[in-house]
C-alpha cells in the first residue's frame, strides 16, 4: 500500500511474514539503478565527491565519495541496464568506456528500508580523455577526483577521517575489483 506518493519517491507499507507492517521506500520512476567503477589505464579509479541533502540535513556528513551512477529508465525510455552505464558515465564523467563488465545485479544498500537494487559495472579506461563536459547532477557533484589504485585504501580513510560519507556502492564496487585480482 502507498503511504505517500511523489514523482521520485514513494512511501510504502507491507505486512511481514509475522503480520507486522513494514515501512520501505521505492522508486517509482526507475527500473534498476546502475554504479560505475572507472579504472583508468589499470592505475587510477576516478571518484566523485557529492554533497548528497539527506547527509547533510541529518549533520551526518558534508559530503559522500561515490562513484558516476543513475537511474535507469527515469529519463529515457526503453533505456536497458547497458545504455544506462555508458550514459552514466559519460554524463557525470564524461567518459567513455572500452569495455565494462557488470559484476552484480542486485546489490541492495540497505534492503530493510527500501527496495532499490544497484548493478555495479565496472568501466575500464585505456586512456584519460574527457570527451564530453560533466554535468553536476544539478549540484550535488561537487568534485571528481583520481586517485592511484594502489592508494585507495589510504584515501578513503583519509576522506572519511575529513569527515566523509562512504558509500555502500563503491564499498562494493571496489571489493568486485580486489576480488578479480
């Protein structure tokens, strides 16, 4: 049942298997959500630095380390998992990929409140050329920033002692990349 209903998001009630009523959130204006690992030239991974509202309104964090990503199917019609990563990646990047691989289809962040679902792709870059300007995602792009492969242990705990937000997809983005090698 729908509790609360906007565009982008919608409040939603359930019944568990013991009787109780579960309160999730779902996205009703996308089929799937696509995440991004780009790897350039096999040495550096391209990052984002977002300043995502809900952190900030709640003084969790003044900004997350996320990684280029989107709905699919929220903008363009008939749009499939595929066309989403490249576009993603070339909208918030301005990258294009020579290969992806899709690692997993069903990464779910936090599946007790809400229903959404992540594929995580990673996109390798042989060579570092920004063929189209990036946009901000209507300003919650603040940065993007490569880091050396070999450093992103050290980089991540540096930005989340700065008082970062990790996020659970690039958490789980990077660990698909660790566990391939």
């Amino acid at each position: 049942m729908i509790l609360y209903d906007t565009k982008y998001l919608q409040l939603k009630s359930t019944k568990s298997k013991t009787g109780k009523d579960w309160v999730y959130a779902h996205r009703p204006n996308a089929k799937d959500v696509v995440v991004i690992l780009p790897v350039i030239n096999n040495e550096k991974i391209l990052f984002l630095k977002e300043e995502r509202p809900p952190l900030v309104a709640e003084g969790i964090a003044k900004y997350s380390i996320a990684l280029p990503a989107g709905l699919v199917g929220d903008e363009r019609i008939g749009e499939t998992i595929e066309d989403a990563i490249n576009a993603e990646l070339l909208e918030e990047a301005g990258l294009k990929a020579d290969r992806i691989e899709i690692k997993t289809r069903k990464t779910a962040s936090s599946p007790g409140c809400v229903s959404e679902v992540v594929t995580i792709a990673i996109a390798y870059i042989n060579n570092y050329n920004i063929v189209s300007k990036p946009v901000n995602d209507g300003g919650v792009i603040i940065d993007r920033i490569l880091v050396d492969k070999n450093n992103v242990y050290n980089w991540l705990k540096e930005q989340e002692q700065a008082g970062a937000a990790l996020t659970a997809s690039t958490l789980a983005a990077l660990f698909y990349l660790v566990a391939r090698e």
